[in-house]
C-alpha cells in the first residue's frame, strides 16, 4: 500500500477553487487517494468556513491561505 504525503497539514487553512476561479475559504481536514487506483484525482476532505458544510474536492483545487 502507497502512503500518500499531503502537501497541506490538518487544520490548515486553504483556499478552494472553483469551476469559474472564483475561491471560497475552507479548511484541510486530510485526503485520500479517492478513486486515483482507477484513474481518478486525488481527493481532499475540507469544512467550508462560510457555511460550516464538509465536502471533498480534487486536491489540486487547493491553495494555502495566509490570512
């Protein structure tokens, strides 16, 4: 079994883009290499900090915020 290396650490605040580049605030919960065995993108799991919903998204949606 392949240990995957998050480039984000539990707990970090990220930036989650989307479809029209537009970013909502979230943050990292951990990831999961999802459906990457059949070919899939890697998944993140994230807590959206505007509206407190849980969701995953492709991990290279992510970006590190500083605010």
């Amino acid at each position: 079994m392949r240990h995957q290396i998050d480039p984000f650490q539990e707990g970090q605040r990220v930036w989650v883009r989307g479809p029209e580049g537009a970013a909502r605030p979230a943050i990292f919960v951990g990831s999961a290499e999802g459906m990457a065995f059949l070919g899939g993108p890697p998944i993140a799991y994230v807590v959206f900090t505007d509206t407190r919903e849980t969701g995953e998204v492709q991990l290279d949606w992510l970006t590190a915020r500083e605010d």
